[in-house]
C-alpha cells in the first residue's frame, strides 16, 4: 500500500540534445517521434536519416495537417519512427490530443528512451507542438498506483531527449504542470481503504517537508473553536474523529501575506450521507477529493516554477458518511463566518465543507481565492465533461478567464451570478439555505452560496470540475481522471488574474 507520495517520479527527465540527427543517433532509440510539414523540401529530405523512405511514405499517406504514419527503421528495424505532420492552426487543446495519439504510438513497447525532433517546420507550431507533445507522454507515462498481486512487468521510460538547437520555450511551464498533474490523478485514483483523512494528512505532512512549505492541520477540536460548524455537520457521520482542514504555505523570499489562496473540496468518499446515493452514484466517489488534489497540485507547479507570488493551500479533508451523529436535512448550523444555514440535502456536502474552508481562507486577507470542487451534477449536464464550469465575483475578468482555458487546453465556461439567484436560496429560519429542493441551476446556486463566505473585497474564482473525470480521458491525458485545473491555475496566474501588487506567477 502506498504511504509515500512520487514526488521523486512525477516527471520523466528531458534533454536537450543536438538538433541535426543521423541514423546512427536514431538507432540509440526504441521511439523516436519526427515533425515534418506537409510538403518538406528537397533538402529536408536530404538531412533526414532514411529520407528515401520517408519522402514516399510521407506522399503516400501525409493528405493534411494532422495527419501521421508510423515505420520501423535502423538495423534489424529496432526504432519505431513516428511521423506527424504539425497542425499551424491548432487550438491548444486539438494539439494536446492530437499529442495524446502520438505519445500513446510511441509507448508502444516501453521504451527506455524516447527522442524527439523536427524538420523543416516553422517555429512557432513547432515550439506548441513540441510542448504538448512532452506534456502528453509525461502523463502516459506516469504510473497511477496499483493494487495487483502480479503487476504486469514494465520498462519504466528514463529519458526524454529534445534535438531542438534552442531552450525550448515555455518547457519550465510544461513540465511543472505535468508534475502537478501527475501529483493530482495520482491521490484521486488511490481507493478510500487507502487514501483516508487520517493518510492524506500525513501525506501532507511529508510535502510539506519535502518542499520545506508551512504546514497546519485544524483538526475537529480547533474547528470547534473557530466555530466551523458547516464543516463539522458534514464530519460528523464519520466513524473516526480525523477530519479537518489542512493549510500549506509557499512563501518566496520577502513575503509574508498570502497573494493567491488555493482552496479545494477533499471529501475521501462521498456517500451522500443520511440522503443516501444509489449504487451506481456512489461508485467512484473516493475521487469527490479531486478538487484538493488538483488545489495541492497547482501548489507544487508553482512551488517548481519558484513563483514569485505567496500562496495558501487550504484542503477541506473529511468523509461524509452516515451514522447515528451524521447531519440531516433541516439541522441549522452556523459557519466560521456566522453565516447560519439550513441543511437541505445531505449530498450537498461540498459546499458546506467548502464554506468554512474559504472563510479560513479569507481570514488571511489575499488578493484573490481560487476553488476547486467537484461539486455539481448540474454542471456536468451542462456542459458534458469536455468543460469544467467558472463563476466569480469579477464579472469584468470573464474574457480573461475563459481565454485562459482556451491557452492551457483545459476549458472553461464562466455561468452567470446574478444576485436574484439568492431568492431561490431564501431561508425562513436561516441566513440562507444549503441548496434548493429542486435541482435545476444547482450549479448556478451552489456558486451563490458559497459566495456568501468570500468578502467582496477579495477577487474569487469557483471552478465546478466537471471535467475532472471523464470515460476516455480528455486532451493529452488518456486516464479517466484528468487531474483538470493544473494547466489552467497556471496559465490564469501567469497571465496576471487578478491584477495584483503582490507579484504574478
């Protein structure tokens, strides 16, 4: 059973090689993935090892952009050659799966080395290209923990080698989200007979060693005192007394208050509580953590990237079970904020949860929160599991916001916040109630109400991960859970949301 975290196996090492390739250099390699234009020149063809080849190959079966062939070349035809010609055109996400189906050929056979390399492209196509591509075999790569009495024997892949003349532009970028990524689908896949509260916190533990970050753990006892009473309702079903809400801190040098705080829904299994789910509900339920997943991946990506910004991890770590003490529908609680509300529905666990873990969050007065939950059905219907949902209380960033989905290859779509959603959420006993009965727009109310625990003062950023899972995979990662919001926290940081004094990732 596991009970240490891969941080030292997240990424496959990458090395920049020479740019001009021989076959002598090719026949080193078990895989080798080539980038060709659809109509390379006579002289590519003559710097090409087995150009020959190629060239008829290549006019055989190249008709448009996208489109690829794969051979066997060298002595004894040892090295599997994959050719893909470039898509100038591509948005992010069509050249991340695009990569996927690359990266999957060239797997094939578990290579210990993998090369990769181009001829004749222009630059630009070749540098997005090239970054998908490295971010797509980074997550086939990457092993997901397994539970099998007689694994299936592998050859691990050691080395990834770019001939490329140039530091690959944007590859820092690539490689920490991907170890993020990785970090994030690698605790959401573990069952919940092994992830529970009690191992997460002590994973944490050990990351925050490891990376020599602040750790601090409010167990049951300080969340009473803090008058968490959103979070404990939630906990109270639970068998054990190991639930609480964790915080990480990254500091730069020379700060001190928190820029950014990442705030994520870690519910280790979900069974709706006193509100039962159905069998085929409560399946996969040991993933409704995947939200602090993905919060203490973006940690890690930015903590690589020695980010400038000062940043707070804070993880809402329990189960929501039933049991004799286990929360009900109409139990009135009040929040760390003060807020009072009336329970509902049991399985709206995620935004009581949520509710004092953003209050804590606040607490610390940072420029901006971004959330990550996956928190609503509603969302999925909306939007399939292709897109992941965004609300915030910047409606002026919406542009912004969803660009960032379109740069990164993970998606979103910003849903309205209209105060008079609130009417729906009136309470006659309570500041306000859980959720509606009825579940139409439960996504749009779920954001409302959290909105409740976030000052207006502070920029917010809810994101309701639909796509955190999904049959097939999505973009470059071909797992069923996607570990989605990694790239994207990058790219929305990066890009300055918000604006802030306090640095930029």
């Amino acid at each position: 059973m596991p009970t240490r975290l891969p941080l030292d196996r997240l990424l496959v090492p990458v090395r920049r090689i020479g740019a001009h390739i021989t076959a002598r250099t090719l026949a080193r390699y078990r895989s080798a993935l080539l980038f060709l234009p659809l109509a390379p020149s006579r002289s590519d063809w003559n710097a090409l090892p087995y150009g020959a080849q190629l060239r008829a190959l290549h006019e055989q079966r190249m008709r448009k952009a996208g489109d690829t062939y794969q051979l066997r070349v060298g002595p004894r035809a040892q090295t599997l050659l994959v050719v893909a010609c470039l898509a100038g055109e591509a948005s992010t996400f069509e050249r991340l799966q695009t990569a996927r189906k690359l990266a999957c050929s060239a797997l094939d056979g578990d290579p210990q080395s993998l090369l990769i390399w181009q001829q004749g492209c222009a630059a630009p196509p070749v540098e997005a290209g090239f970054n998908a591509l490295i971010a797509a075999l980074e997550a086939a790569a990457f092993r997901l923990a397994t539970f099998k009495s007689k694994p299936k024997p592998r050859t691990p892949l050691a080395r990834i080698d770019l001939a490329h003349r140039e530091k690959l532009p944007g590859l820092e970028v690539t490689l920490a989200s991907a170890a993020g990524n990785n970090l994030a689908r690698w605790l959401t896949a573990l069952p919940p007979s092994v992830l529970d509260a009690r191992l997460y916190r002590r994973l944490l533990r050990q990351f925050a060693q490891q990376l020599r970050v602040s750790f601090k753990f409010y167990g049951e006892t300080q969340l009473k005192r803090l008058g968490a009473g959103a979070f404990l309702a939630v906990a109270r079903g639970n068998g054990l007394r190991d639930a609480g809400i964790a915080c990480l801190s990254y500091r730069p040098r020379g700060a001190a208050a928190p820029a950014v705080s990442l705030v994520g829904k870690g519910i280790c299994f979900d069974t709706g509580g006193t509100n039962l789910k159905a069998h085929k509900s409560m399946l996969e339920m040991h993933t409704d953590m995947e939200g602090s997943a993905v919060a203490l991946g973006s940690l890690y990506a930015l903590h690589a990237l020695r980010s400038p910004l000062a940043v707070d991890c804070w993880l809402a770590i329990t189960e929501n079970r039933i049991g004799p003490l286990a929360y009900k529908p109409q139990d009135v609680v009040r929040a760390a904020n003060g807020t009072t509300i009336q329970v509902i529905h049991t399985d709206a666990e995620g935004r009581m949860v949520l509710a004092d873990a953003l209050s804590l969050a606040a607490a610390k007065k940072p420029c901006a929160i971004i959330d990550y939950a996956t928190l609503t059905g509603a969302c999925v219907y909306a939007l399939t599991e292709r897109y992941s949902g965004a609300f915030t209380n910047r409606p002026e960033m919406r542009a912004r916001i969803e660009s960032a989905g379109s740069e990164s290859g993970e998606r979103v779509w910003c849903f309205p916040m209209d105060v008079d959603y609130d009417s729906d959420l009136e309470s006659s006993i309570a500041d306000v109630m859980q959720c509606a009965v009825e579940g139409k727009g439960d996504h749009i109310l779920a954001a409302r109400f959290l909105n409740r625990f976030v000052p207006n003062d502070i920029a917010w950023l809810h994101l309701d991960l639909a796509a955190g899972t999904r049959h097939g995979g999505l973009a470059h990662i071909a797992t069923e859970i996607t570990g989605f919001g990694v790239r994207y926290t990058l790219e929305l940081l990066r890009g300055g949301w918000p604006s802030t004094s306090k640095g930029s990732a």
